[in-house]
C-alpha cells in the first residue's frame, strides 16, 4: 500500500464539496438535489463508478465546472467518490440536502480553499484517507477577532 | 505509528455498512433501525467496545451475517467502530437511517465491492484512516456510456 | 507528505465531537445547537479557519473546557476541523443536531476515551486521516456479555 | 364554509400514508422515495393538483393500488393533497423519507385503520381539517396490557 | 360529525407536545428518545391506541406527568394521537428527535400555553383538527419590542 | 366555538409558507435558515407570540414582503403559528430545513395559490384548523397529461 497526494481543481469563485457514495443513482439523485435547492446554480459533478464498467459517471449544467469535476475524478480515482463544484451557491446553501442523500455515506471536505487529497493505494484500487483543506492556523483569535466575525456573519446576513 | 490493511468479509449477495458510532446502545439502536426500515432484512452486526471490557459486541437476525460481521470486527479491532452485512436489503433502502442513528458519527462507505481498510495501529488500539472500495474507473462514460445507466435506473424503477 | 500523531486533552468528566466544517459560521452554530439542545450544558469548541486571518475561532460557556478545545485545535492544525468538549450532556444528546448543523461536513468521533488523531502534513498544510478512539476489542461478547450490555442500557433508562 | 366528511379506501393488506405537499414534482419523487426504501414494496400514490390543469397526478408500480389512490384523491378534491396506499411494506418503512421529501408539508396520518377525513368546502375549493384514523380508546391498559405490548414489539423484532 | 373543544391539564413547570403517529411502538421510542436526548429529563407520555384492544399506551419516568399524559389521552380519545408531558427540558431540545421518530406522522404543537384541541367527533371515533395555542397577538412589536427579544434571547444564550 | 375562515395576502411573484411552531426564538432561525439556503432569497415573515406580550414578532429583507407576512399573521391571530413570504426562491429550496427547524411543529401548507385558512376562534384565542390551497381538481390526468407533466419537470431541469 502506497500513499498518494492530490491536488484538485477548483476553478475561480467555485466552491468543492467531495464525498464518499455507494451506488451509480448518486449522480442523478445529487443533481436532482442541486436544482431543487439553489435557483440559478451552477454546477458539475462526477462520481467514480466501481465495479462493471469502472466509468466516472458525468452529470451537471455547466460545462467548464463538470469538465474540472471529471478531471478531478480522474486525478482522485477512488471507487464510490464523487466531487461536486458549484457556483452562484454555496456549500451551506446544499449540504444538508447532500448528506441526507440517500446514497451519501459521508462528505469529506465542503471548501473554496485549495485542496490536496490523501489516499491509499493498493494492487486493488484507491481510497481517500483524507483532505487538506487550505492552511494551518496561525493563532488564535483575540478580543478584534471575535468582533470581526461577529460582525462579518452579520453584515452577509448570515446571523441575527 | 504503523499503516495496516485489512480485507473485509462481503458473504455472497451482502452488503457492507462500515461506519464509526460512540455507544455501545448503537448495537441495539441499529438492530431496531434495520428491522423497522425493511421488511424481510436479514444482517448481522458488529461494534468494537472500546473501554471497559472492551468486547465485540454483536446483534443480527441471520447467523451467517451475523458471524461474518464478527470476523470483520475482529479484523478491524478499531475501537467505536462498527460494520453491518446485509441481505433482502440494499444500502439505500437504510443509509439515511443509519445516519439518523444518535450514536452514529460517520458512514465508511456502503458497498458490495471487495473492500480494504486501511488503518493506523498505535500501542493505544486502531483507528480506520479510509476504505478501498472495489476498483479505480478505467474511463469517463461517453454518450452510450450516460444512456445505458439513464436505462438501468429506470429499469430497475429507481428513477422514473 | 508527512503523517502525524497528535494526543487530544479531554478533561475529566468531558466528552469530545471531533468533526469536519466549512465556514466561520460553524462556530455560533454549533455553540446554538448545544445550548439549545441541553439545558445546564457546559461546553467549550475550537474550529481551525483555513484562510483569511487563519485563526482558531473559539466559543463555549465553560473557561476549562474552551481552554482544552482550543488547545486541541492548536494541536491538530488541520483547516476547517472542529472539536466541541461538553460536560453535563453526552454525545448521544447532541450528535443528530451536530450532524445536520449546515456547515458540518462530518464527524471523526464522539467518546469519552483517550483520542489519537492520525493527520497528514503538508507544505500547504494539515488534514485529518483518521482517530484512534480508545481500546482495541479483547474478544467477543459471550451469553454473560449480551446480558449485562442488555441489562444496563434498561438501568440507565436508554432502552425500554 | 361547509364541512364534509369523506371515507377513503383502504384495499385489504394496505397502508394509507395522507399528506399536503406542493408541487406536482411530489408524484415522480415520492415514487423514487418508495421504490428507494422498501425492495419489493407495491404501491399507488396520487396529488390533487390545484392550479393550472387541476389534474389528479398519480404514480404506483400495482394497479389496483394505484386506482384506489386515485379514488381516495378524487373523493378528497382538495388541493395540494396526496395518498398512498402501499403493500409488502409498513408506514414505519417509509415514514422519515416521505417526511423529508423536500415538497411534502406534513403527513396528515399513517394507518391500516378505516379512515375519515374532515374537509371544509369552500367557493374556492377544498382543505383537509383532519382524519378520524380508527376507533376511540376504551380504556388503559394495565400491566397485563404493557406486558402484551411489550411482548409483542420483541416478538415482532421490532424492539430488542 | 359533531365538533368538539377539550382542555389539556399541563402541570404546573411543565411543557407539551402534542402530536399524531401510527402504531403502539411509538411509545417505547418515544421515551428512548425522550431519555437519550437531555439527562435528567422528566416525562410522561401516553398514545391512543385505535385498533385491536383500543387501550391508552402509556410510558414515562414521573408519575405526576404519565397521570397527567393518561388524562389528556382520555380527554382527546382520538385515534393514533399522543401527548408528551416534559420538565428538565424544553420542546425545542426534543422536537427535532421527536419529529425524527420513525412512526411520527405531526405534531400539532409544543408550548407552556393554555392547549384547547378542536376535535371532529363521528359513529366512528375522534379526529384532532387542530388547536388554540396560548392567546391570540394583541399587536405588532415595535423598535422596543425587537429590542427586548432580541437581547432576552441572548440572555438566555440561545443565540449569539 | 365559532368557525373562521380568513384568507391570505399572497403578493405578486412570491409563495407563501404557513406553519406552527412553540417559541419567539422561531422568527430568528427562520431568518438564518432562509438566507442561508438560497443566496439572493427575497422574504418577510411573521410569527403570533401567544403568551407575555402576545406581539407579532417580525424578520425579514424585503419590505413589501415583511409588511404582508405581518398582514397575514394579524389576519390569522392564531397563537404559535408563522407564516412565510418568499421570492426569488420556490417553497422546495427551503422547505426541508424550516420543517427542521428546532421550533418548528408542523407546516401546513407551501404554495403560490390563494390561500384560505379555517381557524377556531374560542374565548381564549383562536387556532389554525386546515387550509384550502388553491382549486380543486377537474378530473384525472391521462396519457397526454403524464407525458406533459413528465416532460416540464424536466425542461426546468427538476428531474433528469
């Protein structure tokens, strides 16, 4: 067993969600959820079938964000993994509907940072071991810090 | 710090639900998910206590899952994890139960495919990192490639 | 690329929820959802902003364990990861509210056990692989063992 | 405002699930929801939809299900509402996906008892007030009772 | 059919949710999930059994409030309806779970209020239509208004 | 007791929301649970205190829209009940997360039709009993009717 790491596309003003899943409906189940959550959004997805034909399975209404999703499946090639690149939406906006999916097992990393991904690989195939989702604190926050965030998640309207 | 893999037992026609949970109520708690949620289901189940005693701890309605499930625990020997083998039933007829369940952290994965675990071993005990689940993709589906598995999940009556 | 080994502090009596996110935003959430879940909880969270100003975001109610929480993010250094230390609530309480907080992508673990956290390091930065939750399993539960698990869950009231 | 009472059918082995919702994209979901949950189940559903056609929209995968569905939406005339009557499967199966189908407003009742359905007609049109499900209690049960019952949640599999 | 206004007893201290489900294993989780969701709760609850013996099912840890649940159930005689008498807790810490339980079709409603339940009465039994929940607004808030709840809700730290 | 009916201020464009709920905390989390599901949303909402000060609590970004809901809320004078005006986003956007919303009981209906609600009006206050939403339906749809709604569904790109 070989450890490997990934770096993945996230193309300008995209955001990445990327899961583990169990079955092919995934890719038409997640799209379904997408459209029926944000109006407007933009997205492309990709879902690395396991067995039979072994496809990345390819759904989406952009075309550059489903071409980086194919290519970020190529570069993770890990059996039931799947990426989803989105914009004029965020992750908050759809992740809940994502997780209740009834074909997600679990969603390693939700992100607009750079990512780089760690896997196992066998003889058999790869799996994802886990992600590094942008950059390592540099401190903690103090008193302006906590006033800051207050303030910022107040301004986007995001909390009362 | 030591990397270990370990191959799960899958028997002929099973599923595998590979997940990290907190309590060992989660035996007794998914005993009564899966009951409730298929008619018919037939699983065997397994959770790694891992203070106290520190036992298998194992519920099922099928003595072949049941045992498989066993020896997959054994195997694994990674403290708070558990691992369902399913039959009459597929993953998404139970996955968002499961993670509804209040003990349940996380989902592994959920599959029929060959499966490695890769883990840490420390002199403390074992912790899963990720899974291999079946085989890396051999290419993007094409045009034939979209059409065939828009048919299927309609034919199987998935979709509509 | 590097793996790391990282022991989290988990006071007396305190239960750790180690998990994944995505946003500033994580931090009032989550301290929402435990206040508003058990009354008389005593917590303190810790959450690793991976851009911007990149520092560990911190909220709770109790000064010992948002000290520990805060010290555990030091520790991990891995973006956009959380840890919540609750006292006078156990996860079971509070995990189906934490997995369904909309920033939250997944959850490690929830235990009371000593936790290793296994992490890959990089030059941009750090990610979790995987935790080891206390023990390994010694052996499988005998007839004795299913009765005591059985009895206790009843005395403890979690189970009719 | 006039109040009407309406009996609805319930064919010999079936479950009635009676809900509001609020699009016709509740008929193509809630069919996957069915299909997706219970291998084997055997249902019919319908929508009275209430704007544009006003047509009844209906889905199933047994026909003689299907036409009851249909009756009972007929018999009920109130917009917004639907009804599945379904075999080889439990309201208990099913329950939590129909809740969190994201058209489904609530679920009025889940029921093999005879039902009656309290409406209020108006000029505009019709709404459900409420549902008769089965007989009024006749009296407590004592211990004799919580011991059947007990019993027979074990019996069932149902309870551990 | 003949409409009918009952009075619910809620105890002095004590909250109420009101609800309606399917079959008599909803009184067994719901006291599990009553248990499992806030330590030291008190509870009583008790459901109306509408086929078969036709008895009040009744769960709970507090006589005070199982006597007090039992009365309502008598009082309401409605099919396949329950109540939930609780202190220690408030219906926000519970509601999500409860709404979450696997037989639960609705909850008509959670409060310290006055409770009067409009009820349909015919030949065959008794239908919840709804309820009058506390008292009727007697204006909009102004400035001050928004002021007061605004800061009384971070009094009580539910929100940032 | 005395039958009500009151119909609802629907403006232009926007859907409406109606739903019970148990506490004032209600109108801020509807507030973040709104503008954190669909950027862009467009609403206004208003909730009956039933006890205290018994006012008409108020949130919203949308004047006009803010302004009817509060129109609605003083129409309906039904303690614990909410309603919802929305824009720029559609009923299935959000209607998964206000049904999980920790206060919210049940919701009665989700629409763009004209909405008229039946209430109970007692001398302690008044209560919601059903809705009519929209028409009632002209008859059952046939093959023509399927294929139209089949293939709407998936011109806006809601199903594949």
């Amino acid at each position: 067993m070989e450890l490997v790491t990934v770096k993945l596309v996230i193309p300008e003003g995209a955001n990445l969600i990327l899961g583990q899943s169990h079955f092919i409906k995934t890719v038409e189940d997640l799209y379904e959820i997408l459209v029926g959550t944000v109006p407007g959004i933009k997205f492309g997805l990709a879902f690395c079938e396991s067995s039979g034909e072994c496809l990345v399975r390819v759904e989406g209404n952009d075309p550059e964000l489903t071409q980086a999703a194919t290519e970020n499946a190529n570069r993770l090639a890990a059996g039931h993994t799947f990426n989803i690149l989105l914009k004029n939406a965020f992750p908050i906006n759809v992740l809940n509907a994502v997780k209740l999916c009834p074909e997600v097992c679990r969603v390693f990393c939700a992100t607009a940072n750079p990512v780089e991904v760690i896997l196992a690989q066998t003889e058999q195939g790869r799996g994802i071991l886990g992600v590094v989702d942008g950059l390592s604190p540099k401190g903690v926050e103090a008193e302006d810090g906590k006033a800051w965030r207050h303030e910022i998640l107040r301004k986007f309207g995001y909390k009362k």
